[in-house]
C-alpha cells in the first residue's frame, strides 16, 4: 500500500477514490497518465518501462499493444491533481524532509519580509508589494536579526555582572579606606594583611570582537537606505499627463497615466490650453533638451496617436495631424499603421503592436517609435531641428480601450 502524508489522520485502508486514482504498477498516485486501448491506464514512466523488453503488452490484462501509441488521460491526471490538492498527498517518490506550501502544494523559494514567512512562487501574488528575498539572502536576514538579540542579551547579562562586580569592589575599597585610618603601629602591624585584601581576585572584563552593533551598517547612508527600500512600494512613471489639456471627451485615471473615451461630454473649464473639438492630450512637460523615452500600451484599441508636438500647436479648431503642422506621431486608423507626414506613409508591422515605445532625442533632433512586444521592431524615426518646446501628445481615438504610459524601471547607478 502506498504511504502519504496528510495533515489529518488517516485510516490504513486507502480510500475508493484513492485505488481509482492509484497506477497499477507502482502503487502511487498517477503521475502523468495515458490511456490504452484496452481502458487501462498507467503512468507514462511505468508504462515505459514495462514496454522496454520484447513485445508490448498490457501489464494488466496482457492485451497486445503492438504499434499502439497511448494517449494522454487528460481526465485522470486532473482528477489525481485535485486529489492531491484536497488531501496534501506525499506520495513515496517524495522527498519527505522538503516541506511545501500548504496552500498550492509547491516548495518554497521565496521569503516574505513583512510577513516573516517563507513562500512558493504562486504566494507572490498573495504578497503583492511585499519585499521578497531569495531563500540563501532571508536566512542570512533572520540570522542577524537574531544575531542582534543574542547580543542585547550577553550585553544585559554582562550588565548585571558588572553590577555586581562594582558592589563588591565598592565595599573593598571602604574597608581598605576605615583599616588605613588606624593608628600608625596598628596599621603597620596589620599592613600585610591589608594588602592581600586589597587584591581584586577577579580578571578584567574582555569585550568580544563583535560585542557592538554595527553601527555603519544600520546607520551609514541612511538616507540612501530607505530610499532604496522604499523601490518596491514606489513607481515611477516617466510622462504624466496634463489633465488642463484634455479633450473634454476624454476621461483620465487619478494618476495621469492612463486616458481613454468619456461616455459623456464633461464639464470642464474652457481655458486656452484645452484641446477642444480635437480629442488630445498632452504630457505635463514640456522638452527644449536632453534625451527622453517613454513606452505606452496601446492594446487592441481600433484607433489611436502617439508621439510629440510642438507646444503651439492649435487646440480650439481642427487640424490635419501631420509632420507638416509641427506634430510628429504615428498612428492606427481602419486597420492601417501610418507615420503620419503629409503624404502619410504605410508601417509594415508583422503583428499588431500593443506596447510603444517613443524615444525623443532633443540634441539631435530626433523621435523614432519602437514596437517594444515584437523583439524591440523600429517603426519609424522622424528628424527635424525642434526650434521650440515639444510636448508628448496622446490620442486614444473614442473607445473604450485606455491608452496608458508605462512606469519606467528604477536603476540604482554607483560610482
């Protein structure tokens, strides 16, 4: 009979649903099952071992399977796999001093800082946010933490003994003190005596190297420190948006990063900035220098614009958006990718790219577009000497499908 090793108690006899679910050849659980055509079914491995003398057989009722290629028991190995979830199956084949995550039955790799708790790779979602560490570096962790401990305690224990230590010795001293004010001959008399009393019996106390905390590490750049921590519970996102600019049929996410079509014309103020019948936005800054890039989802939206204008570009009338007009951007219009010159030029595109990428260099005059999901595919790259402050420029086209700027990475650069 196979063993296991569930949480609760188990009877000796193995459940119904446990000799179903039950290989024939190795008396564990399937593990990977196929199916023959006589309807039994046993685990790819055991199976293929059986076969590897002369003939091909069924190792239950000896059928003869000559030629015969098994087919997977998708059904079986399904069954087998809830099985195992419900009852936290360990089976022989198992390394019994691994331990798994009692949730999803997988062995840890991970450990949760905040929690203080090791964690598979399907916990990461549960510990959204949390700092997670290799299993070698949260070990390390732990262990200086208690290192930390054991030390307050030896230095309280040290404490006491010095405390006690300064009692005594105080005591000493007061009685060398009274028998030293004795008369002249008494005190001569007494002299050896008294000198031996005045020895201090004891050794001075020898600090361990590593008696002190570390205080280099704990306190040193300590601005530096928290701000590093502070990476994974900050994001970054390198082109906001300007809601003073938006089209009023648009509508924006509370963080300036992501827009897409109101359901209603909104009540917005009228002032100078706003794009208005044109259904634009712009980003919050403008460049005149530098080297800047940003990457935006478009998804499956049917219609969009992406790219740079200049910061006079009109915004209380129609206009044709073309290179010509001082806007500089690519776009999706009836199923068609186009740079959009004045003659409007065809993208070739293998497949349709969610995710763009605009790089905007300043100095040598330049804004190229990358299809960042298609192995990092140029699109295009527009050149002309910017005389006057540009701006990111955003056109989701009336859908439903938001068109959203992508938080940057964060890299720490040391000298």
């Amino acid at each position: 009979m196979a063993e296991c090793g569930w949480d609760e108690e188990m009877s000796e006899v193995p459940s119904l649903l446990q000799e179903d679910l039950t290989c024939p050849v190795c008396k564990d659980l399937y593990r990977g099952p196929v199916l023959l055509s006589c309807s039994h079914s046993f685990c790819k491995e055991c199976l293929e071992k059986c076969w590897k003398g002369p003939g091909q057989n069924c190792p239950v009722c000896r059928k003869s399977c000559d030629g015969e290629q098994p087919i997977s028991n998708r059904a079986l190995m399904d069954a087998t796999e809830s099985f195992q979830k419900e009852k936290r199956w360990r089976g022989p084949n198992a390394i019994s001093n691994v331990p798994l995550c009692n949730l999803h039955r997988l062995a840890f790799q991970l450990y949760c800082v905040k929690d203080e708790e090791p964690v598979c790779v399907d916990c990461v979602l549960l510990h959204r946010a949390h700092e997670l560490l290799p299993l070698n570096e949260g070990t390390r962790l732990c262990q200086e933490e208690l290192t930390i401990k054991d030390k307050r305690s030896g230095m309280e224990e040290r404490i006491s003994s010095l405390t006690s230590d300064i009692a005594a010795l105080t005591k000493l001293v007061q009685t060398v003190k009274r028998e030293m004010g004795a008369e002249d001959l008494t005190f001569l008399q007494n002299f050896q005596a008294l000198k031996k009393k005045a020895q201090w019996p004891r050794e001075d106390p020898q600090n361990p190297s590593d008696a002190l905390l570390n205080m280099a590490k704990h306190v040193g750049s300590l601005d530096y420190s928290i701000w590093k921590s502070m990476q994974v519970h900050v994001t970054c996102i390198p082109v906001v948006m300007d809601p003073n600019t938006a089209s009023p049929w648009l509508s924006m996410s509370p963080d300036l990063a992501s827009v897409r079509d109101s359901s209603e014309r909104q009540s917005l103020p009228d002032n100078p900035e706003r794009f208005d019948p044109c259904v634009f936005v712009l980003g919050a800054e403008g460049f005149r220098s530098g080297k800047h890039r940003w990457e935006v989802h478009v998804g499956d939206n049917p219609k969009w614009i992406l790219g740079i204008c200049k910061e006079s570009v009109a915004r209380k009338r129609k206009f044709t958006v073309s290179t010509d007009r001082g806007v500089w951007t690519i776009g999706l219009s009836k199923g068609v990718y186009n740079a959009l010159t004045g003659e409007r030029t065809v993208l070739v595109v293998e497949s349709r790219p969610e995710r763009i990428r605009v790089k905007l260099n300043m100095d040598k005059g330049e804004v190229s577009f990358w299809d960042t999901g298609n192995g990092g595919k140029h699109l295009c790259t527009f050149k002309h000497k910017f005389t006057e402050r540009v701006f990111p420029i955003f056109g989701p086209g009336l859908h439903t499908t938001p068109m959203e700027v992508k938080p940057a990475k964060v890299t720490i650069h040391t000298a």
